[in-house]
C-alpha cells in the first residue's frame, strides 16, 4: 500500500509541476474551462441516460 502511496504522490508532483510550468494565463484558463466541460458532460449524458432508462421500464 506504501508502494501505491508514493506512485500517487509521484504522479500528482508531476501534475503539479506540468501546471506551473504553464506560463500562459490563457492557457489555464482554457485547461480548467475543458476541464468542467467534461465534468458537466458527463452529469448532463448520466442524466440523460438515467432519464431514458426510466421511460424502458
């Protein structure tokens, strides 16, 4: 489980530091922008996949 640990704080280093080597403001701000649109598409098709299952049965 330590192994596991030290191989998730390794690869959140790296996302941390891929992120402040982002010099662009507009750069992030798209990133965090596609980041919620992503999050929101998938509530928005879970939904609507819910929805649709429903109105089968």
């Amino acid at each position: 489980m330590n192994k596991d640990f030290d191989e998730l704080k390794s690869e959140l280093q790296a996302k941390l530091l891929f992120w402040n080597n982002i010099k662009s403001k507009q750069t992030k701000a798209f990133l965090i922008l596609v980041f919620f649109g992503v999050i929101g598409l998938k509530v928005f098709t879970t939904i609507l996949t819910f929805d649709w299952l429903a109105r089968l049965l």
